[in-house]
C-alpha cells in the first residue's frame, strides 16, 4: 500500500471544540494523577514503578478517542498512556487502586502496579514484552473475525525501542498478512531507555518501514493534539473500512525519566529545546485559549476539579486492604470455568 506522510496540521475529521475541549482533560487529568503517584512513590507508599507519560499525552489521547468500545473496539495501551486509557473509560479509581495495591482493584492486585487492564471493556493489560503486545491485540480481532464480529478495531501502542525487536516484526507482519483493522501508535519519544534513536534504527522515520510491511503508514508531530486527534481518526477509519493496518509514528519527546527511579540525564538541552520538546499540555492549552474554546480561568477551575477527583480517588485506594493469600484462589484465567483444576471445565 502507498505510505502517507501526514506532516500538516490541516484537521478534516474531528478538530470540534467539544472533542478538543474533552480530549484536553482527559490529558490535564493524567497529569495530574502522575504527579499524584510521583508524589506517593516517593513517600514510599507505591511498591514497584511509576512511570510519566509527561509529553506523550496528546498522542495517547488521539488513538483512544479514535476507538469505540462499543463497537468492540479492543486497546492495548502501556506505561505511558494514562491520557489514553482515560479517555478510553478507564475510571480513575481504578488506575490509583492498581498502583496503590488494593484488592478492589482490576486486577486484584496480583498483576503489578503498571500491568492493568479490563478484559470485559476491553482494555488489554499490557506486558514487558512490549514488542509481543501487538501480537497480543492481533490476536483479540483474529478471535473476534472468527466469531463474525466485523466491525470491531483495534489499537496498540508501543515506543520507538520496541520497533526494534523480533516480536515487533512478526507481529506487524502477521497483521499486515491478514489485513488486520489494527492501528498500531509508535511513540517515538526519543530514547529507549536512555538509547537514543540514531542508535536504533538508520531509516529517517520509521514510518517508513510501513511501505516494507505493506502497511499505510503516518508521520505526524505527536505534540499537536489536533493533528493527534485528527490523524489517529483518519487512521482508524482506513482500518474499520478494511485497508489493513495503520502505523502511526508520533515525533516526541518524553519529558521525564524512563521512571520515577530515573534523573534522564542523558536527555541533552539540545533535545529539550527541540520542536519536539514542547509540552503537549503547555501547546493544547494555548491552543484553547487562543481559538476561543476556552480561557484561562476555565482551565484553572478544570484543574482545581481535577486535583479533587485525583485526591478522592488515591484516598479511597489507600484505605483499602491488599490481598489475603488465604483467601485468594490465585486462578490464571478470569473466566472460572476455564480455571486450572477446576472439576466442572
């Protein structure tokens, strides 16, 4: 298939106010709530990681916004898509009660503090092997084709370190092959890890891998929530109406640690002063502002919402019990019939 290099910021299918306006939220929300968890960490209250999406919101709302789950749309977001994953209806209470450990939570708390999901929405918990994650979403709409659900997409988010392995290849391979309504978010942040890009890869973009996949690839400035917005809906678009794949690479630079555990050091001043290490959040606002869709009291009174709603939320998980082993059956698959050992499968 052609590749298109989207590099404008011309919106044709969703720069409204209204979606605009609710996407920046969810992006300010996010915030918000990492810098919650960063705080909790670093009092000792959160075992395990936190990692920032600090950068990477606008390109992580724009896919999300871009699924239906009730089309039976399918998202595999990863560390850094919190914008992503509440835009796409995860509820808050949820991400703090993971982090924080709680019983009540998703995922029971046996699955880490980063590794959520919610199969029935269907979000897909994420694993470390971030390559294999789009294999993981593939596998979900392969199962969905041979239920006759046709209509169903999916998204996948991965980063520029993770294009580099073979779980990436075969996956984008196998999806491209079986022309897959997949769309795959490349978040080019820069570093993977701490290694940079020129270390990784020789090809000037990589989107322009999708012509060798036979995908339709786009390049955009994933700083720009409108371009964000109206790229990922063009691409899920091209993919519900049966044009295979889409890979989206989004141009950016994460404005933090690899974690919370992280000084990103090796981020230079030339990076940070870059086009692409404008803040997202800092770009949508003035953006608002500047088009008339909102003013900065507004924003500040949203802001003011929000850090209750974050600090209602981290309460409440923090007052709830972990798990108890003695009472937990510990069983690997959700649905109880399927369990391990049990008599009635």
């Amino acid at each position: 298939m052609a590749e298109a290099k989207i590099k404008g910021s011309k919106n044709k299918y969703c720069d409204s106010e209204s979606r605009y306006r609710a996407a920046f939220r969810y992006m300010l929300l996010a915030r918000v709530f990492e810098e919650r968890t960063a705080n909790l960490y670093r009092a000792g209250k959160i075992v395990g990681g936190v990692f920032m999406g600090k950068g990477q919101e606008a390109f992580s709302v724009g896919l999300a916004l871009a699924l239906d789950k009730n089309r039976g749309d399918v998202y595999g977001p990863l560390i850094r898509d919190q914008a992503g994953r509440l835009a796409f209806g995860e509820a808050l209470l949820d991400a703090a009660r993971t982090y924080l450990g709680s019983i009540e939570g998703p995922m029971k708390a046996r699955e880490g503090n980063v590794h959520r999901g919610n199969i029935p929405m269907g979000i897909i918990p994420m694993i470390s092997h971030l390559g294999s994650h789009i294999s993981v979403v593939s596998g979900r709409l392969i199962g969905k084709r041979f239920c006759g659900q046709k209509d169903a997409i999916g998204g996948v988010c991965i980063g520029d370190g993770g294009t580099s392995t073979g779980a990436f290849h075969e996956a984008l391979n196998q999806a491209a092959v079986e022309k897959l309504p997949l769309v795959v978010a490349v978040a080019n942040n820069q570093f993977a890890y701490s290694t940079p890009t020129d270390r990784q890869f020789a090809c000037d973009d990589l989107v322009d891998r999708a012509i060798g996949y036979g995908v339709e690839g786009h390049s955009i400035d994933g700083t720009d929530l409108s371009l964000c917005l109206d790229t990922f809906q063009k691409a899920a678009t091209r993919a519900r109406e049966g044009y295979g794949p889409q890979l989206v690479i989004g141009h950016l630079l994460r404005l933090c640690g690899h974690g919370e555990h992280d000084d990103a050091s090796y981020i230079s001043e030339k990076h940070k002063q870059g086009v692409f290490g404008r803040d997202c959040v800092d770009v949508a606002q003035q953006y608002l502002i500047s088009s008339g869709w909102s003013n900065l009291a507004e924003i500040e009174q949203w802001t003011a919402e929000i850090q209750k709603e974050v600090e209602k939320a981290t309460s409440c998980a923090q007052r709830e019990s972990g798990p108890d082993p003695f009472q937990e059956t510990w069983q690997a698959l959700a649905t109880t019939r399927l369990a391990e050992g049990n008599s009635t499968a």
